[in-house]
C-alpha cells in the first residue's frame, strides 16, 4: 500500500494539472484576501472571517481529484496502473489517500500565503490582525476540509469516469443544487458535502460563507456525516471500479 500511495504522490507532483490548479487556488485566495484587507476595516471580532477565511484550496483540489481519477480513463492509463496494481480496490484507496494529503499541503501553503498577506496588509493600514491560536486553528480546520473534499473528488470520479460531465456536474451541484436545497430544505442542505458540512466543520458563522441563517451541525457530527459521504462513494466506486472493462 505504502508502493502505491507513493506513486500516486508522484504522478500528483510531476502532472501540470496540480500545479497549475495550486497555482490558481493561491492566486485566487490571495486576490480576496487583498481585496478584503484593503476596501474592509474589520474589527478585531470579525477579522478572522472577513479576512483569513479566504482559502480556496478545498474547491480546487476536489476538480483535481475528479481530474485526477476520470482522467485516468480520459487518457488510457488505467490499464497500466492495474497491471502495476491489480487489487483495485487499494489503487483507489492510494487514489484517496495521495490526494488527501495532497489538498492538506495545498490549504497549508495557502494559509500561509493569505497569514502573510493579509497581515503585512491590515498592520500597514493599523487595523487588527487575529492571534497566532485563531489563525492555527481555523487553518488546521481548512486543512481538514480540503482533506475530506479531495477524498470526496476522487469518489465522485470513480463513479463518473467522463471527466467533463464530472467537473461540470460537481460545479452545477455546488452552485445550484446545493443552495437550492439550502434554502428551500434547509434540515436536508445542513448535510450538503460541499457547504453545509463543510462549513460545520470550520466552525465558522454560515453567514460569513454565504449560507446564513442555515442550522449547521456541530463539527463532530459534521465530520462524520461528512466521512459517511466519502464510505459511501469508496464503496459504491470501488464496486463500479471492480466491474468495469479497461478498454
């Protein structure tokens, strides 16, 4: 196992794709926390989520996870990962674990991007900055999600191997159905993967994502609901992975 995650974690650090996506989750988090530290003046209670919550990390590396499994297919690898490793359920746990710790060290270095940033930012302009605790632990809480919703991704392509009706079905999903069902069903969309759950787990205020007013859940539970959506892809990819022709 310890063979395969190690693969995984190669092919993730030498594919273009990772490291344009990092780039873009860097550059994406670093433009909000610029404009959110420069045209805002939060106080010292709000600073942490109006300013240090600009992390994008989580969203960027589920598309790469989705990219990362479905493009096996997209390109004909698949064949000659199998034969490397034939137990094809421990390929796609390798598939999960590589990039798991792959959307942690991606939310770490955004962190301390957006830490430098908006710091160096808000004491130019004499404004509050939070401590050195608020920050850890908002920021081990990210790493946590980006962790969960990578392992999410690489379910979600398991079971579609098409990589265009992935992505765009996880972004419709995300953009559309999920605050639908926020709004509408609101017991149902506190269990969405991508921003209820999530932001259970944060334990931030749901008003400072965009999702006021929804009952969150408590983190613990949040988190295994949320563990309880990636069991259930695993296995229902896994089973579709097992039955599945390679050409």
């Amino acid at each position: 196992m310890s063979a395969l995650l190690q693969a995984e974690l190669i092919k993730l650090r030498t594919t273009r794709t990772f490291v344009a996506l990092a780039l873009i989750a860097v550059a994406t988090s670093l433009l909000f926390t610029v404009l959110s530290s420069t045209l805002t003046e939060p106080s010292q209670d709000s600073v942490l989520t109006d300013v240090f919550l600009s992390d994008t990390s989580s969203l960027f590396i589920m598309i790469l996870a989705i990219v990362g499994i479905s493009g096996e297919w997209r390109h004909r690898t698949i064949t000659s990962s199998l034969l490397a490793a034939p137990h094809r359920l421990r390929f796609l746990a390798a598939k999960v674990l590589a990039f798991a710790i792959a959307g942690m060290a991606l939310s770490v270095i955004v962190s301390i991007a957006v830490t430098i940033t908006g710091v160096t930012i808000l004491e130019a302009r004499g404004l509050p900055t939070p401590g050195a605790g608020e920050l850890l632990s908002l920021y081990a809480r990210n790493a946590l999600v980006a962790a969960l919703l990578a392992a999410f991704g690489v379910g979600i392509g398991a079971l579609v191997r098409n990589q265009v009706i992935a992505i765009v079905g996880i972004l419709l999903f995300a953009l559309a159905v999920e605050p639908a069902l926020i709004a509408l069903a609101p017991d149902v969309g506190r269990f969405t993967p991508i921003s209820g759950l999530p932001t259970a787990i944060t334990n931030v205020d749901p008003d400072a994502v965009g999702v006021g007013g929804l009952d969150v859940l408590d983190p613990g539970p949040a988190l295994l609901a949320m563990l309880a959506w990636i069991g259930a892809l695993y296995a229902a990819g896994g089973a579709l992975l097992q039955r599945r022709d390679l050409e």
